[in-house]
C-alpha cells in the first residue's frame, strides 16, 4: 500500500468510507425494520388471537365445535401469516388446531399462560423457518386459552428483499462515489502531480522547468513557489557555472605557472651545474696545478707544509662544487639513466650514514622514460630521502621503483617518527613546500600522490605517473597541451 498513488489511495479512502458507513447504516436500517416488523407480527397475532377469543367463547361453551373450527379455518384462510391456531383447555390440553388430530414434532403440546406479561408470546423454530406463537386467554382463561402461531416467512422475505434493495442501494452509492472521488481526485492531484515531474527534472538538471497553475489555493500557491524557487535555482545555478568557470581559468593559469615555475627552476639549476661544472671546476683545476707548481719550487718545509694545506682546501672545495653540480642537474640521469643516477645519490648517504640501513630496489624497464617522468621521479626521491634524513630520525630508509611500461611507481618509505596533519599544515605555512611540490608536480604529469604517516608511525610516500611521451617544449597541464594563457 505504501508503494501505491496518492490517486489509488485516495480511491480506496473514500470508496472505503462510504461503503463502511453504508454497510453500517444498511444493518442499523435492517436491523430497525426487522425488529418493527417482528413487534408488527406479534401485534398482528395478539389482535387476531384476542379477537378469536371473543368470538369462539360462546361456541365453547355450547361445545359447538364445528363452529370453532369453521372460525379458525375462515382466520386462517384471510391471513397468510398465521400458521396455525389451537384452541385449549384451562388446563392447557388441546381442545381443537389446525394441524388435525397431532400437532407437528417440536411444537409443545402443554403450554401455561403466564400472565405477568402484556403479550404472552414464544419463538419456535420449525422445518418451514421460525415461528412466533402468542398465547391468549377466553373468559381470562375459564374457558381456555388461543394459541395463535406466526410464521416468520413472510417477514423474512420482505427483509431479504430490503437488505437486497439496500446492498444495490449501496454498490450504486459507492459506485457513485467512486466516480465522484476519481473526478475530484484527477482535479486535485493534477497540479501536484506536475509538480512532481518539475522536481523530478530539478534532479535531472533542468532548472528552467515550469509547472502550470491551476487555482489560487494552497495548491497553486505552492505552484507558484515552486516556480519562484526554480527560477532562482536557475538564476544561482547559472551564476555558479560563470564562477566555475573563472576558478576554472585561474587554475589553468596556476597550473601553468607552477609548470613554468618547475620548468624555469630545473633550467636555472642546470644552467648553473653547467656553470658550476664547466667554470668554477676548470678554475679550481688549473688552481691545483698553479699550487702544485708552485710547491715544487719552495724552499722551506714551513712553506711546503702550509701550501699542502691550501691545496687539501681546494680540493676538498672543488669536490664540494662537483657534489653541488650533480645535485643540482645530475648528468647521469641523461646520460645513464634513472636508475644509475639513484644509485650514485645514494652512495653518498650510505656512506655518510653507516648506521643506517637504505635499501634501494628497482622492477622493469627504465631505459624509455621521458625525460620530464624521469627528473621527477629523480627529484621526488631526492626531496623524501632529504626530509627523512633531516627531520623523521630513522633507522632504515626503503626506496622503491618500478615501471611496467604503463605507469611509474615510486615509493619513499621510513620507520622514523613521522608527523601529524597539523604539523604538516605548519610546516606548509612556514613555507616548507617539500610534500605540496611533489604533490603539484604530479599533478602536473597527470599522476597520484599519496602521504601515509602519523605521530610514531614512520612516513610512506607514494606517487604513481603514467608513462607518456612529452615532446620537449610542450606544456604540461593533467597531462594535456594548452597555450600559453599569459598575453
């Protein structure tokens, strides 16, 4: 029922109604009449059993028994409703009946007047239906008594065709008001439910729907607020598509000025790795020389000594600048490759850190990376191991890459003492942009970044990159060309 229409029902409820009250009505109705007709009966069969009474007591008394019957045969004969009548004695035994010599079985054959009442009357049931007999003394009984017995046939076929007329009466009245309810309905429900189909295309994102007013009632009311409400959806929807669309624009002009920003850095570090490598190197190289030159020509061991020292520095100072050179734009990811170069940052960290276990492992083929995919993976490694190392105090650091020609995996992962979400958000807000960097880098390259940590749970660092060619030069926005949208 709870999945029915409002329309069905609405149906139900009145049809419903009307045909319980109907019914209810109907057998008060019945119930009236058979009970006016039942006191009718007894009525009948007391005048009649009275006006017997007068008329045979003579006839009894001159035991004028043919008389006697010749009255109840004539009083029967004029009224269909009595059954029978038996005529009898004080005592109570059968002077005279209709029935003949026997009275039919079940019929009581002694009956005592009970004189308390006003119509002394008893109800018997028989082969032929019910019977109501009523009792009257002759002379207040020194004669006798009149038993006068009503048969109910009658009165129970007027009642079935009363309760017949009164069902049609009521199947017509539901009819009626099945009709009735069906009309009001469909007028009632008709606004309501366009109102539901307009809804139903608010879901479906149709903000310009209208539905029609029919009245000026509660109903049109709502019809009418309802439109008001769709056209401000529409009004503010239309606004917020505008707005989408500027937010839209600002970030593909952020996009693209985090890519220039990115791209502007990786080239001033290999400009000045270039630099660092080809000038500052050749510089402090021929200095070596010019040192050991000059050496050879000292005289003293204080001046030799102190001269050694000096050329220590500057070695020292120039295998400093060949570090800072590769760190800024190591050579080896162009010209060995990915893997090699994570290897050669590595070696140096092992070395500096004995006490701590890293572990490096590497699955597929590396050798096809765009250059963008591999500078990436290269700085991202770079930057965790560098985090790690300076703030998470761990005692192993586990690197991991793989390449199944489809997408680049890389995981960064340590058991030191991790950090919090508000501690991440303070370092952001302190400018340390080590995690939102590779977050918008891969981004950028159309990738996924995912930061697992917490406070004595270590930090894992996951980024995976689709694999894809990107032609040098090309913008890099989710992993689409766009234009330059600075003018």
């Amino acid at each position: 029922m709870d999945n029915e229409s409002i329309y069905f029902k609405f149906n139900i409820l009145i049809v419903g109604t009307i045909f319980f009250c109907g019914l209810i009505m109907g057998f008060m109705l019945l119930t009236s009449i058979s009970k006016y007709m039942e006191n009718g009966l007894i009525a009948s069969g007391q005048e009649l059993a009275s006006s017997l009474s007068v008329t045979v007591g003579n006839d009894i008394l001159f035991d004028d028994r043919f008389s006697v019957w010749e009255r109840l045969s004539k009083t029967m004969e004029t009224n269909d409703q009595v059954r029978y009548i038996i005529v009898t004695y004080p005592n109570g035994e059968v002077m005279l009946s209709t029935f003949g010599n026997s009275l039919p079985e079940g019929l009581t054959e002694i009956r005592t007047y009970d004189g308390s009442k006003d119509i002394d009357s008893m109800l018997f049931s028989s082969s032929e239906g019910r019977i109501r007999e009523i009792m009257e003394p002759i002379d207040d009984g020194m004669i006798g008594y009149i038993r006068v017995g009503m048969s109910e046939k009658k009165m129970n076929r007027i009642l079935q065709e009363r309760c017949m007329e009164t069902g049609v009466a009521v199947l017509l009245l539901c009819a009626f008001s099945a009709f009735m309810a069906s009309r009001y309905a469909w007028n009632f429900l008709r606004p309501i439910s366009k109102l539901v189909y307009g809804v139903q295309q608010l879901e479906k994102g149709n903000y310009g729907v209208r539905v029609p007013v029919y009245s000026t009632d509660e109903v049109g009311k709502l019809a009418e607020t309802f439109n008001s409400m769709s056209t401000q959806i529409k009004k503010n929807t239309e606004e917020n598509n505008h707005l989408l669309q500027e937010l839209r624009l600002k970030e593909q002009d952020r996009i693209w000025l985090i890519n220039q920003l990115f791209n502007a850095r990786e080239d001033e570090q290999q400009r000045i790795s270039r630099e660092l490598h080809d000038e500052s190197s050749q510089s402090m190289a021929s200095i070596l020389t010019y040192l050991r030159i000059l050496h050879d020509r000292l005289d003293t061991d204080e001046q030799r000594e102190m001269l050694f020292e000096i050329r220590e520095l500057t070695a020292a100072t120039l295998g400093g600048i060949r570090q800072l050179a590769v760190n800024l734009h190591p050579p080896l990811l162009d010209d060995l490759g990915l893997i090699v170069a994570i290897e050669k940052y590595l070696d140096p960290i092992k070395k500096m850190n004995p006490d701590m276990k890293i572990n490096f492992k590497h699955h597929g083929d590396f050798s096809e990376l765009p250059k963008p995919i591999s500078l990436m993976c290269y700085r991202t490694i770079q930057e965790a191991v560098a985090n790690s190392l300076k703030h998470a105090e761990p005692s192993q650091i586990d690197v991991e890459v793989e390449s199944d020609g489809v997408m680049l995996t890389m995981c960064v992962r340590d058991n030191g003492k991790g950090f919090s979400e508000d501690e991440a958000e303070e370092a952001r807000l302190n400018r340390h942009l080590g995690l939102v960097s590779m977050k918008e880098r891969s981004k950028l390259l159309d990738g996924r970044f995912e930061l697992k940590t917490g406070i004595n749970k270590g930090t894992e660092i996951t980024i995976e990159l689709p694999i894809y060619e990107i032609e040098e030069g090309e913008e890099i926005k989710n992993g689409q060309e766009f234009e330059n949208p600075v003018s």
